[in-house]
C-alpha cells in the first residue's frame, strides 16, 4: 500500500492512497508546503512490480516544470514564469491523450498551468502515413489488456513498400499478432505469430501493411512488460529487375514499361551490324535478367556474284532493312553523291547485276503462258479427232471456198412480178 501524505509526518493529511486510487493522477500531485511524506506497506503474499516516483521543487511566481513520461516538450522560457507556453510531442509509437498539446502558466498571484499535462500511450488500432514509425502493443511498456482487437494500418509512398522490423515479441499462448500484405484483413498474410520470439523482419510487396492484434479474453496478461514493439520504414520496390542499359549500334524494345518478373527485353541493331549473344532476355522470378547483355558488332555482308568486293566504299549499293528504331533512318545512297558522276565502274556494276523485279517477272509471264497453251493445243486435238469422224473437212475457213450464194444470178434474183413495170 502507498500513501502520500501533504506534510512532514504520518499525521499529515493524505493526496493519494492506492486502496482507493490504483493509479496516480496523470497530472501529478502538488504539495502546500515544502514536504511530501511517503508510506509504503508491503505484505509476504508476493512480488510485485514496484514504483517509480518523480518529485521537483519550484520558485514562488512560476509554474513548475512539466513532465510527460514518453514524450518530451519544447518551452518558451525555461525558468517558466507567468506567460510561459510549453508544447508537448510523444515519442514514436505513443499517442497524446487526456490533456492539451499546448498549456501555459498563468495567474501571477498563485501560477499554474492552464490545461493539465498531457500523457503519451500507446493505444490500440490506429493509422500511421509517416515514411517511418512504430507500432506498441497497447499499454506498452505495461501489460496489455485481456480481450483486444487491434488494427493498425500502415501506408507508405506509392513507389516503395513496407519494411518491419520486428524487435520484441512476447505474447501469451492464446494472443496472436497477424500481419497482412494490404490495406485490409483480406489481403494475403505476411506472417502471424503467438507466443516469444526473437527478433525478425518482414518485407511486404505493396505501400500498404494491416496489423491486426487479439488477446485471449480469459487469460491473464502474464508476465510483466511482455507485448511487441514493431519499427516499420518505406524500402524501394524488389519486384523488378534491375534496369538494362543501351548497347552501342543497337537499341532494345521492352514488352511493358516496369521491368516486373515475365518481362521480356528485345534487342536490335542497326543495318551493318550484326547481335552477338541472345536477343531476348526475361525477367525472372528470382528478379535476376536470363542472360548477358548482347553486343552489336560490325559484319561482313556477302551478296550474290558481284564484281565489287564487300570491302569496297561503294558495298552495298542498296540494304536490306530491319524492322527500324524510330530514332535511326538510313543514309543516302552512295549512288547519290558526285561519285556516281565521277567513276563509271559504277555503272558497269549496275548493268551486270540484273534486274531483281525484272527476273521475277519474266518468270511470272513463263509460269501463265504455259498452261494457256497446253489447253489450247488439247482442245484443237479434240476438235480434230470429231471433225475426222462426221467425214466434214477439219477447217472451213471462210475466205477459202465458195460463197454460199455465188449460184444465184442476177435474172433470177429479180425474177418476181411483184417488182416488173409496165
């Protein structure tokens, strides 16, 4: 038992007895005087945790100096006189509670502070946007409570993911700490845990962490201080493969803009060059590329029979070309230049190559002239064989035998009394 007493001696009048208050008050105790008597009373029915008491003496026309367990403050005149404000932040997992962010000492006859203290705890559920941060078990460093639901959300840039460092985890045999990868329960589990462990990381795949804590409700809380203590941060993304860079005399083609596992790179080169090493390389699941980057080295292209050598400036008069980059177009022809004009050897090669289109279609009039005569020589044999059967001559031609009204003569032809004059 511990009793306060606002004097020098047992017989002072009592602030605090923890029979009839479990807890101090959050805003502390203030003494009349310039003592405190302190009574503490123990019996054999077993250990306890214990206390810790802070007392601080002051001067007469200022407010005494604030105090926030896990938490700190920032004030305007540090010997707090009349007027002084004093603002108050917790520390990394602790929320503000029961009292005002900012308070100052007023009143010159009897200085004091306007609001109470605040107190920083670490309460149960919440949502933290911060880059980096921490999550208590409710009441931590103190034994949480029978019976909780907790739900905390942690979100981070779009572009990153979540990093947890797991530092302390003592729960009890019926309490269970989950961790899903998302904003919500639905979302796919991370990790969930009961019992001790030591400490440990988990990486999530998104921006998005839920953390949800539940505590047996008919069991007790255990032994002291036990609870988790969680350090989240934002951590580049690992679901893509590192970027590829350009190859020289080439460029590369991708099947989708994030380099994520299943993608495909699709290397080229420009016309003179040929790739050396593969053209395709995959993204796999391990995040690591299929194989070396390729390169673009300069070839020797052979064409058909040609009086010019591959080494000679002129070679090739005419490429064939590639599927194009956007960003390459072709030179102009050597045949373009004043050269043409000045060396003639050009032209001998130009009339001894032949004709690519013209070869091609000489052959097309071949292919149909062929059949066409094939069917007509078989239809005039046809013809033939029945003309030789009926006995009627093979051809009449009509120029070649008689006119078929040559036996009529003029007489007869106007031999009619419709057409006689008197």
């Amino acid at each position: 038992r511990l009793i306060i007493r606002n004097g020098n001696n047992m017989e002072a009048p009592p602030v605090y007895d923890s029979y009839e208050v479990e807890y101090l008050p959050i805003e502390g105790l203030l003494s009349t005087g310039q003592h405190f008597f302190l009574q503490l009373t123990t019996d054999s029915s077993g250990a306890a945790a214990g206390m810790a008491l802070r007392y601080e003496a002051f001067e007469q026309g200022h407010c005494y100096e604030p105090f926030v367990k896990y938490g700190n403050f920032t004030a305007s005149d540090p010997r707090y006189p009349v007027g002084t404000t004093v603002e108050f932040s917790c520390d990394p997992g602790y929320t503000l509670e029961q009292g005002s962010t900012i308070i100052e000492c007023v009143d010159p006859s009897d200085p004091q502070w306007n609001e109470t203290e605040p107190a920083c705890r670490a309460v149960c559920s919440g949502e933290l946007t911060d880059t980096a941060g921490v999550v208590l078990s409710p009441n931590w460093p103190e034994p949480y409570g029978k019976g909780q639901d907790c739900i905390w959300g942690l979100h981070v840039e779009e572009d990153k993911r979540v990093l947890l460092d797991v530092r302390v985890l003592r729960l009890g045999t019926g309490d269970v700490l989950t961790f899903y990868d998302g904003d919500d329960l639905t979302a796919r589990v991370l990790g969930q845990y009961t019992g001790t462990r030591g400490r440990f990381k988990l990486y999530a795949s998104t921006a998005d962490v839920t953390v949800q804590f539940q505590s047996d409700p008919g069991s007790g809380t255990g032994a002291y201080r036990q609870g988790f203590v969680i350090h989240f941060s934002e951590v580049p993304r690992n679901d893509t493969c590192p970027e590829l860079p350009d190859i020289a005399n080439g460029w590369k083609t991708s099947s989708q803009p994030e380099l994520l596992h299943g993608t495909v790179v699709t290397y080229h080169c420009y016309p003179g060059f040929q790739l050396s090493g593969t053209d395709l390389l995959m993204c796999h699941w391990d995040l690591t590329w299929s194989g070396d980057l390729p390169t673009c080295e300069r070839g020797e292209w052979h064409p058909p029979a040609s009086p010019l050598p591959v080494t000679h400036p002129w070679w090739p008069l005419s490429l064939p070309v590639p599927p194009a980059h956007p960003s390459f177009s072709l030179p102009p022809s050597p045949a373009s230049y004043d050269e043409f004009y000045s060396n003639r050897n050009l032209d001998a090669v130009a009339k001894a190559v032949p004709s690519g289109p013209a070869l091609e279609g000489t052959n097309v009039a071949i292919a149909v002239f062929l059949p066409v005569l094939v069917v007509a020589l078989l239809i005039g044999g046809v013809y033939l064989y029945f003309s030789k059967i009926q006995g009627k001559p093979a051809l009449q031609l009509p120029l070649a035998g008689s006119h078929p009204y040559d036996h009529i003569t003029v007489e007869s032809a106007f031999d009619n009394p419709t057409y006689e004059t008197g």
